[in-house]
C-alpha cells in the first residue's frame, strides 16, 4: 500500500504540478514521477538548456504537457511573471515542489566565508521559497480541490537539522527552510498543506553528478549511515511521490529526513579536533 500503490495510481490526472529547479537531479525526479501519475507539469529553472531537454525528454516519455519556463528564483519580478504565465498555462497548480537549490563553495567556515557566498546562497535557498511560495500560494488557495485546495513541499536538507560548519551559509538557509515551512503550514491552513524534505548525500548536479565529490565530503566529515549506502534520487522521490497524494492529507508543517538515518541515529558531519 501507500507509496507502491501510488506508484501505479494516476491519482494526479487533472491536476497541474509547479517545479523549480526541475531540470535536474531531485526536480526531474519529481516531474517524472508527478506526470507518470497523470498530472500536467511547470518546470522552472535558470538552466535554460537543460530545462528544454528535460522538458521534450518527459512528454516524449509520458505523454503530459510540461511547460519550461525559464526564472531565476531568487529574482521577484521573475517569479511575478512565472507564476502569471503558470496559472494561465494550466488550469490548476495542485503541486508546489520549492525545491531550487545551490551549494556553498565546500570549506570555509561561518567566519571565513565570503558576503558573495552568502547572499548568493541566502537568496536562492531561502528567499528564492519564500518569493515563489507568496506568488504561487494566492492562486492554490481558490482552488476548488477538496479536502485540499494544494500541496506545498520543500527541500530543505539534513545540514539544516545538524548544522554543518563546512557548509554555514547553506546549513542556515537550510534550517530557515525547516522554519518557513512551519509558518507557511499555519499561514496556509486549513486549505493547503506545507511540508519539508530533508534529504542527506544523493549524488547529483549539486555536486556536479560526481559520487566522488560527495563521499569525499562524508569522509571529511565523518558521516556514518546506519542503513549503509549512499541515498538514491528516488528515495527522496518516493516520499515527495507520498506528500502530493491523498495519503497525507492529514499531515501539514513537517520535515522527512530521508538520509538513511544519519541525522537522527547515525554520526552526522562533525569537524572538532578534541581528545576526549
Ligand atoms: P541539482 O543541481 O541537480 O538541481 C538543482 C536545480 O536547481 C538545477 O537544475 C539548477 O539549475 C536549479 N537552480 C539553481 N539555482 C536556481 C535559481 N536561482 N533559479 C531557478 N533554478 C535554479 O541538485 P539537487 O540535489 O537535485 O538539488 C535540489 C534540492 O535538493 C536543492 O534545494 C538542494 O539544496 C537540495 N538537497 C540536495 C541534497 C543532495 O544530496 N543532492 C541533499 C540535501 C538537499
């Protein structure tokens, strides 16, 4: 039951699902796993190139209208005019996935790090949900979805449960996510449920599709995963997948960890040089 008999439901067939950073990685995983349900796609993303192909890529595959549009969204007036052009492009958006994303250049910590990295981070993580959910959210809200009108979901990420000083800047917005989504779940309730995905170390264009790149950042910091293998998109697809159906539509202001067990039972990054 649940996630399995999801995987054959097409429980989204009539409703519309928005994705920012869906070019890629997690983003793509959803679009994929949304429009095989039935449901018809906005993809966003500041990739243009990789937005197109990913687009053609997923009608050709399912058959669904997926409509690219090209935004920045850590810019508001991009945002404005994306969401416009959303709404008018689908008759409903049922599924928000506030899910761009970047990294921090990985090393320096809160106190070295560059005001760049900072802002650039803060911008896109935080403020870039924020702006997208403020524009998307009026619309979700008249809709006429019964018992609920829309599903908000976010990726957060584990750095921001167990904050990791070799990424500050993304470890804070990260944490403000998990923070957003707790208020966004008050301020849109009883209409529209907000949930987060914490995702742990899944290799992808985050660190640029290199499994290398990422176990070299879990041996510096010492990770141990107690179900003993590196994530996979589809773990994280699987309970985004759970989150827009009508399984959990008693669930709102939440965040899944989905990282094997590393934040809550395993050894998380941890950087001290200390005997004892
Ligand atoms: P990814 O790089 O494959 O995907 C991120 C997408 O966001 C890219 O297509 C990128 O072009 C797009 N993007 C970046 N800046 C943007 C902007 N300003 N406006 C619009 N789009 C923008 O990486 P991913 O891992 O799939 O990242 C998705 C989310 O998952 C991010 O929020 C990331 O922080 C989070 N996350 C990833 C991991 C992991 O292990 N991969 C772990 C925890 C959290």
């Amino acid at each position: 039951m649940g996630v399995n008999r999801r995987m054959v439901e097409k429980f989204l067939e009539g409703k519309g699902a928005l994705i920012t950073g869906g070019a890629s990685g997690f983003g793509r995983g959803f679009a994929i796993a949304y429009a095989s349900r039935g449901a018809e796609l906005v993809l966003v993303d500041v990739n243009e190139q990789l937005l197109e192909e990913t687009s053609k890529k997923i009608t050709q595959e399912t058959g669904k209208k997926v409509i690219p549009i090209a935004c920045d969204v850590s810019k508001s007036d991009q945002v404005e005019a994306m969401a416009k052009q959303a709404f008018s492009e689908l008759d409903n958006i049922y599924i928000l996935n506030n899910n761009a994303g970047v990294g921090d250049p990985y090393g320096p910590d809160l106190l070295r790090l560059k005001e760049k990295y900072w802002d650039r981070l803060f911008n896109i993580n935080l403020k870039g949900q924020w702006l997208v959910s403020k524009s998307v959210c009026k619309g979700m809200k008249k809709q006429e979805f019964k018992p609920i009108s829309g599903k908000v979901i976010h990726t957060a990420s584990i750095a921001g449960m167990i904050v990791d000083n070799k990424i500050p800047a993304y470890s804070i917005c990260k944490a403000g996510v998990i923070a957003m989504t707790k208020l966004l779940a008050q301020s849109l309730a009883p209409k529209i449920t907000v949930n987060a995905i914490s995702p742990g170390y899944h290799v992808t264009g985050i660190y640029n599709n290199n499994e290398e790149a990422m176990l070299m950042t879990m041996e510096d910091g010492h990770v141990k995963t107690p179900l003993n293998r590196l994530g996979t998109v589809e773990d994280v697809v699987n309970v985004s997948v759970f989150l827009a159906s009508p399984d959990s539509d008693f669930i709102t202001g939440h965040n899944f960890p989905v990282d094997g067990g590393i934040a809550e039972v395993g050894v998380p990054a941890y950087y001290f040089k200390s005997d004892i």
